[in-house]
C-alpha cells in the first residue's frame, strides 16, 4: 500500500489507516464527509480518526469533493505547518 500512496498524488478515503499515512507521507488527502449527520459530534466513534480531520480536506458533497479532488491535483503541496499541528 505505501508504494501506491507515495506515487499517488492525491488520496482519498474514509475509515481506513491509509489516509493517515497518506497525510504522513505529505500527500494530500480528501475525505468524503457527505451528509450532515454523519459531521455531528454525537458520530465521532462511528468516523475513524475524528480528530485527525482537522489536518485533512473534507469534502461535505459530492461537489465539493470533486472541487478538492482537481484542486489538490493541480496543487498538491501540503505545507508541513497543516501536518505539525
């Protein structure tokens, strides 16, 4: 799998260990976080790694989620300030 994240340029996902060693290995990562539910405090045990989204891009649509996707392929430099936090 890392082989794939480093000559990815942009990752996405949810739940799962590879967004968090995408964002390690300085890609940049977006998260589909569609419905407003699913964004409520009360559902952070159900969405893996709550906390780390502060560090990610979050898609809140389908839309958007596209919009970050072309962005960060056009610009994929992740300042390592987003990741020290």
């Amino acid at each position: 799998m890392l082989t794939l994240i480093l000559k990815s340029t942009v990752v996405c996902g949810i739940n799962s260990t590879t967004i968090l060693e995408a964002a390690v290995a300085g890609k940049p990562v977006v998260v589909p976080m569609f419905s407003e539910i699913i964004q409520q405090p009360l559902y952070e045990d159900a969405i893996k790694f709550f906390d780390a989204l502060q560090y990610l891009d979050v898609a809140d649509d389908p839309e958007h989620f596209i919009q970050l996707i072309e962005q960060r392929l056009a610009d994929p430099f992740v300042p390592i300030e987003k990741l020290a936090d």
